[in-house]
C-alpha cells in the first residue's frame, strides 16, 4: 500500500513529497520515483527481504532523497539482505531496525551517502556496512552484540584509491565478542593496500564500549586521516594508526585502552588515557623502515609527535614496542606521566625521539634522559566525571616547552593561552569541561 501527500508548493507546482509505504515491494517502487526532496516512509512493522531494496535515484545537495522508518527504529528489515545503492547520490538511508543477512555497502560512485539513526545488528558473515563512495556520513547509529569474525563499519574505496571525506560521527559501537586472533575492528578505515591513499576522513565524537573484537578498536589503513573527541571504555581495542601516514589522533578520551602507531608524521596530541591493564601509548614496532605501498609489514614510526597528552596507569605508559626498526626522529613532549608501576617510557636503545618538558610522577622515568622531564607532582583532582585535571598549583601551568600550535586547544576544546599548560588539560579556573560520552550522546535516539 502506497499513501501520498504534498508537503509544499501551491497545487500545480513540483515540489517534494512524503510517500509511506506498507511493504518492501512498495518501499522499491516509491524509490524508483523519488526526485530531489522527496521523503519515503515505511511503517513500523517486520519486513522479510528476499532481495535487495536497491536505491538508484539522485536527490541533490540542498533536497537529498529520503529513505527513512517512519518512526526511528520501529521499521525492521530481517531476512537474507537489505538495502543496496547503484549510482545514486545525495540519499538519506534514516531510522531501521537492520537485523538481515548480508552487508550494507556504498559501492564507489554513490556519493554524499547519509547512513542515520539505524540500529545494525546483521545476521551474516563479513563486514556489516562497507563505504567506498566519497562524501558519506555514517552518524547516530548503533552497532551492536556481534560475536563473528568482521568489523561493524569499513571504509574502503574503489581498488586504487580510498572514499574521500567520509565523516563518521555521534555512533555507539557496542560489544564485538569475537575471540580470534584478527579481523574484529569496530572501524577499520581503509586496507594494507590503500595505505598511500588519502582518505581525508574524520572520525568523532564516537562511543565505544565492549570493543574487545582485535586489539585494534579503530584501525587506520589509509592516509591523512583525523580521530578525534572519541570515547573507549571497558575495551580491549586500542586506537591503532597501523599503515599510512600524516594522521592527527587528537583529544580522544580513553579507559583501559590507549593508542598504537606505526608509519609517519602523525600528530598524537590532547588526549587523555587511563590504562589500569597495559600501555597506553605504543610506539609501534616496525619491520621495515618504511613501507611500500602494498606492504603488510609494520612501518617503523618516523617523525611522529606525540605531544599534551595526559597518561595515566599502572604499566608502561609510554612503549617502544621493541621491532627490528626503531622509531626515528620522532617527538614526545609535554606530556604528564603519572603511574603507579612499570616506567613512564620505555622505547628501545637505538630510538631517535627528542624529549622535552614532560611531567613525570609516581613511577620510574624509564629510558627518557634526564632533561627531557621533570619529577614533580602535577596536582591533578579528579572531578565529577572522574577526570585528573589541573589544580590552581599545578607546576604543569604556563610550562611547556617548544612550540606546537596544532595542541592550541585542549581536551575540553579550549583555546590554550599564552605558553601552553603541560597534558591534556589547560588550566582555566571557570571553564567549561568536557566529560566521556555516554549512551545519551550517541546513536539512533540521541539528540
């Protein structure tokens, strides 16, 4: 059944409409006659796909064509596949319940491709949704309680290059239990082979808890990249920047995970980590000075920053990760350093890192020479949202060393003033805090 209504213009005049359908095949034809701004509604219920509801149609950047539940997470889709899309662009897919089999995928040439507000939890082998066309955004989802080999979100590309400027934002990525060795990321943005390829995506304001899958919560495979803002809690995966270069790790809130690196010319900067269980920041280990562009090796980190940081923990915070090639001409630098066992750093001998005005306190300095730190106590009060941050005494305010504009703003998203203060946080005495994100925030139902 098909119900149709005019949502604008004076009787006569083409203008946008909203169609609710009753059943997938009705669903299809309506998507076959969309034009720009046109809305389709599918009423709740549970509706079997036998075959795919394959979007084909063009909406435009100012009227996009709207494929939506009609009431956010009441429409299911179950059975053997989903939705698919075939040269279609400027589409909003918004608000179902996906429990079928199969994979959702953005099939390079499909652009500005909205994925909204769905709850993912598909009953199939491989990687659940794939997006390979440029300009997507993948927001306020959840996926959820998977137990099988593949990650819940690939970005990839066509063969010889990556999707360009897909922003991933505002999703609850939610107990991945595989207990393999490999191939269970939350995200994995891009593949060994794209690891050249700039992809220019933005990854923020992600929730991720029970992300215990791989090791690797979101793994980078591709180049020019930002994560960003992002919550792990409760996690075995780490951020993992594991092929490409120049990628910017920045102000990611961090619980019993931390962040592992390999490649070159990545800025790790404001974040704060606090691993009771490991390291929270790894140099990783490299077995090749630098990779070529299909290598599967680890590359050897070379002219990586890593730089305001706030790392606390009962282990290593800072690791080397051993490797034949060690880190070259790479930077750690006013960050503080608190621990209760292990040693602040320990990176191999034959590293090349400039060390400056880092904080040590509570543990032992480990291989960073004497003048690279200062063995003071920091002064950090916990608050509400149980957060070290600084106190009014802090020798850690105004005392930063060297200059690295790109941490001008701190953990909070404040603008860092005069000389910078030393970790994650600027000290401002009524300034807004940020705190880790919660369920309230992301996902189908958040704000």
């Amino acid at each position: 059944m098909v119900t149709l209504w005019c949502t604008g213009a004076a009787s006569g005049a083409s203008s946008p409409h909203s169609v609710r359908v009753t059943s997938l095949a009705a669903l299809q034809s309506a998507v076959d006659a969309a034009k720009p701004g046109d809305e389709v509604l599918l009423a709740d219920g549970v509706y079997n796909a036998g075959t795919a509801v394959t979007i084909r149609r063009s909406g435009t950047a100012t009227a996009p064509i709207t494929v939506s539940a009609e009431h956010i997470g009441r429409a299911r889709i179950t059975g053997s596949t989903g939705f698919a899309f075939s040269g279609a662009s400027y589409v909003v897919l918004r608000g179902f319940q996906l429990r079928h089999g199969g994979s959702l995928q953005v099939p390079p040439g499909s652009t500005h491709i909205q994925l909204t507000r769905n709850d993912v939890q598909l009953t199939g082998a491989g990687n659940w949704f794939t997006v390979s066309g440029d300009d997507a955004q993948v927001d306020h989802n959840i996926f959820h309680d998977r137990t099988s080999q593949g990650v819940f979100l690939q970005i990839l590309g066509p063969a010889n290059d990556m999707a360009k400027r897909v922003w991933v934002h505002h999703n609850y990525f939610y107990n991945h239990a595989f207990a393999g060795a490999n191939g269970g990321e939350s995200i994995r943005l891009g593949l060994s082979d794209h690891q050249s390829y700039s992809a220019n995506a933005i990854l923020e304001y992600n929730l991720f808890e029970k992300a215990n899958g791989d090791i690797e919560a979101i793994s980078v495979k591709s180049s020019d990249n930002i994560v960003r803002y992002n919550t792990i809690r409760d996690s075995r995966g780490y951020i993992v920047l594991r092929h490409g270069n120049r990628s910017v790790v920045e102000g990611n809130l961090l619980f019993d995970s931390g962040i592992r690196f390999h490649g070159n010319d990545h800025r790790i900067v404001n974040n704060y980590v606090a691993n009771t269980g490991g390291r929270d920041i790894v140099f990783g280990s490299g077995d090749e000075a630098d990779s070529g562009p299909t290598s599967k090796l680890h590359d050897r980190p070379d002219r990586d920053t890593v730089a305001f940081n706030t790392l606390l923990g009962s282990g290593d915070l800072v690791h080397g990760d051993g490797g034949k090639f060690d880190p070259k001409d790479c930077v750690l630098a006013d960050n503080i350093m608190v621990g209760t066992s292990g040693s602040a750093v320990a990176m191999p001998t034959g590293s090349i890192v400039k060390y400056q005005g880092n904080i040590v306190w509570g543990t032992a300095p480990g291989s960073i020479p004497t003048g690279g730190y200062r063995s003071v106590d920091p002064k950090l009060t916990k608050d509400a949202a149980g957060l070290f941050r600084l106190t009014s005494g802090s020798p850690a305010i105004n005392a930063s060393v060297g200059s690295y504009p790109y941490a001008a703003k701190d953990f909070d998203l404040q603008a860092r003033v005069g000389v910078f203060d030393i970790g994650a946080d600027e000290y401002v005495a009524s300034g807004v805090t940020r705190i880790p994100l919660t369920t309230n925030d992301v996902g189908p139902n958040s704000a």
